[in-house]
C-alpha cells in the first residue's frame, strides 16, 4: 500500500484545471473570445451541446476552490492563464482587470501555503489571431513569446513555477488534423506546422519569462503515451515506431534534444518544409528547461492494419491499429496502465538524465452519482492509487520526479466531451454550483495527511 512516507518530504502534491474548463465568466472584464468559445458553439461540436460560457464559476467562486484545495491537503495547485483574458485580440499590453484576477488567485494560493503552478497556454488561443492564421502562422509563435514576458513581469513576484504549454500534440493534431479540438480544422500532415510554431512559441516564451524573472522555475508540459507494439513482427514494431514517434518523440526530441526524429518526418512527408524554417528554430525550441511536466493518462498497444484514416489525429501512419487488450478502462474509453506512467518517465529521462520531473496530470473519468451527499466513486480512488504508486517505483528507480498533479480539482467542462465527464475529486453541481468532495478526494487527504488511506 502506497504512504506518503515512500515519498520525498519536499514533493509536490497538486490538483490541476484549466481556464476554459473551470473559469466561466468568457465576457466579462474585458476577456476576447477563444478559439474555443467559437468551436463549441459550431453544431455537432461538443457532445452535449454545451459551452464553457460559465463552467465551474471558478473566476467568481476561486476562493471557495482554494479552501477546498486547503482541506484536500494538496500543497500545489495547477491552473492556466485564460491569453485571451490578458490581450483580448492576442496583442498589446495587458488587461489589468485580467491580470488582477489572477493575482488574488495567487495571493489566495499563498496564504494557504499552496505553490501556484501557472500554465501559459492551455489550447485558449485569442480568436483574433487565429483568424489571422493561428498556429499555421509564425507570427502566432513570437505573439506567445510576449505574451509570456507580459505575464511574467506582472505576475512573476508571486508566481515562480511556470510551464509554457499544456500537450501541444492536442493543439496541433487534434485541432488542426483530427478537427475533434478547436479550431476544428482537417489539415493532415500540415497540422505539423501548427506543431513546430507551437514549440518555437514555448522557445521564445522560455526566454521571455527567463529576461522578465530570472529565478523563476520554467517548463513544458507533454502529453505522453506507452506504446507497445502487439507483436514482434516487423509490421507491429514499426507501427509502434510511429506511434510513439508522433505522439512522443516529435515533441520530447526537439525540446530536450535539439532535433527532431528524422523518421517522423519521413511519416509525415513533410522533410522539405521542415527544412525550409530558419535554422535559428533548433535552438529557440530546445532552450534550457528547469523541469518537464508529463501528462499520462493510457498506454497504447499498436498493430498494423489495412490503411483507411483509421486515426486522424496521426497522419502519415493510416494503417495502425489501436488494439483492445482487454484492459480495464475508464469513461473516456482509455485502458488503465500504471506502469505506463514509469515508461514514460523512463523515455523523457533518458534525454536529460538531469532534468526534473513532474506528472503534471493524471486521472479518471466515471460516471459519478451524487446520493445523500457523498459521491463514491472508488474505481477512481483505485486508479489514483495505482499511479501514485507508480510514482512511488518511478522514484525507487532512481527517476528525478518532484510531484504529481491529479486531474481534476473540479469536474468540468471536458472540451468536445462537454459535461458528459467527470475527473473531479470535487463533484460539481452544474446548477447550483455547489461542491462536494468525493471518495478518491477524502482518500487523498488521508494518504497526504499521513494517515492510512
């Protein structure tokens, strides 16, 4: 059984959320519209039909959420800074009414000694600049880069842990070759494009926080998955290869080691218009990090299969297969693997063997029931335990892994999946906004307190 004595005394012990998923408020003080604001109102988008236009209340209720996060015994606290919310268009100096709400959203954090962890970009891009090209565009990627300098300069005396962008594999693939995320668009291999300015973006707003606040901590947070091929047939092991290629080493090798997979580009056909980017790119995106944050949720089990766009969100590898194992899944359909979390930390460990880590998410969706006050939902207090006791082997084998971050804090709006999942240790009733703190998040406060959970 896992204890939080199999843990260092220093490690972080956090919740995370986003700001288009918990916020609301999307028109008020002077926030622009997102590109998600626009996407979920397109028919056929969310799948309850549902926006993001209120949420959890989070920007009105925030001091609530805090104390709630005081009572879990957490002792960090993961969020996202709505872009939109600081430039309205993507431009320009920053909204102060913007700025304010995230200041007393620290301050708040501080004084119940909780770290506020803040992420830059969690998939909010301003709409403005999306209709002026998005992250299709370069100019896109040196807007982030000020934006991030802004934000550290008004933010960064309470705010010392930063992370550039959250899964930047969604915001290219799943938004502009699978079109299920915002902006919705079926680009294919140029949804690659999309990715590279996405990390040239995080480059210069490594370096912008960097100028603006040198003691500051900076990340990145990917999205990364076990892959395994079926079998040992050459067909199954390159189908593997791919897989992991786009999912995890087109993002983990560029950043961490200055280069990205020639053989994912091969896939992808798109060699020449790598080629084509000024050669100063490499260095931009690869600038030295303080941590890596990991989000890990499934491991993957891949096989070769007759080509057909089985797979959207992979272009260039048609004709893999995601098989069925038989695993146990959550809600959202993802086969549970704790011992992926150790592979995963395992791969970006061994490109700097120095590096910090964190699991900036984890988590589970099910179909929870509210009845006589108590949520009990002990499959996910089963999955939270499995993983954290992964964490516990990543740092028996000698892993630099510093803290793990449940999502959610709250249930919310789940992107294309609307209200229809919830990932909350806090069960939210989306009427009346009242919270009520389930099973898995009573399980937590006993494990953090040191009791036997």
């Amino acid at each position: 059984m896992v204890t939080r004595r199999d843990f260092p005394g220093d490690f972080s012990w956090g919740t995370a959320t986003a700001s288009y998923q918990v916020e609301g408020a999307t028109s008020e003080d002077g926030r622009g519209p997102s590109i998600w604001d626009a996407f979920a109102r397109e028919p056929g988008t969310i799948a309850d039909g549902s926006t993001g236009d209120v949420a959890d209340d989070h920007y009105h209720r925030y001091r609530e959420d805090v104390e709630l996060m005081a009572g879990l015994g957490v002792n960090a606290y993961r969020f996202s800074i709505a872009w939109p919310r600081i430039q309205a268009d993507g431009g320009g100096p920053a909204n102060p009414a913007g700025i304010g709400f995230y200041r007393r959203l620290a301050e708040a954090l501080l004084e119940r000694g909780i770290t506020p962890f803040a992420t830059l970009y969690h998939w909010d891009l301003p709409l403005a600049l999306e209709e002026q090209g998005g992250w299709l565009s370069r100019d896109t990627a040196e807007r982030f880069g000020e934006y991030a300098g802004l934000v550290a300069a008004e933010l960064g005396d309470l705010i010392t842990h930063w992370i550039t962008l959250n899964e930047p594999w969604c915001s290219s693939f799943l938004g502009y070759a699978a079109g299920s995320h915002a902006p919705g668009k079926q680009l294919g291999a140029q949804a690659a494009h999309a990715a590279h300015h996405l990390l040239v973006g995080q480059g210069h707003a490594v370096a912008a926080i960097r100028a603006e606040r040198p003691q500051a901590a900076v990340g990145v947070t990917l999205n990364l998955s076990s892959v395994r091929a079926a079998t040992g047939s050459d067909a199954d092991q390159d189908a593997a290869r791919r897989v992991d290629g786009l999912q995890n080493r087109f993002f983990l090798e560029p950043v961490l080691a200055g280069r990205y997979p020639a053989d994912v580009l091969d896939d992808l056909g798109e060699h020449d218009w790598f080629a084509a980017q000024p050669p100063g790119d490499a260095a931009i995106i690869a600038a030295p990090l303080d941590f890596l944050g990991v989000n890990y949720y499934y491991r993957q089990v891949v096989a070769a299969g007759p080509a057909g766009q089985q797979h959207r969100e992979f272009p260039g590898s048609e004709d893999v297969r995601v098989l069925d194992t038989g695993a146990e899944r959550t809600q959202m359909g993802w086969p549970i693997a704790p011992d992926g979390l150790v592979d995963v930390l395992e791969q970006a460990h061994r490109y700097q063997p120095s590096l910090a880590l964190y699991v900036t998410e984890n988590g589970a969706a099910y179909p929870d029931v509210l009845a006589d006050g108590l949520v009990a939902d002990e499959p996910r207090r089963r999955y939270l335990e499995q993983h954290i006791g992964a964490c516990a082997d990543a740092l028996g084998k000698g892993l630099p892994l510093r803290g793990y971050f449940v999502w959610t804090l709250t249930d919310n709006f789940e992107w294309a999946f609307g209200y229809s999942r919830r990932f909350g240790l806090i069960y939210v009733d989306y009427v009346t906004q009242r919270r009520t703190v389930k099973d898995s998040g009573r399980w937590l406060t006993s494990l953090l307190s040191g009791g036997t959970p």
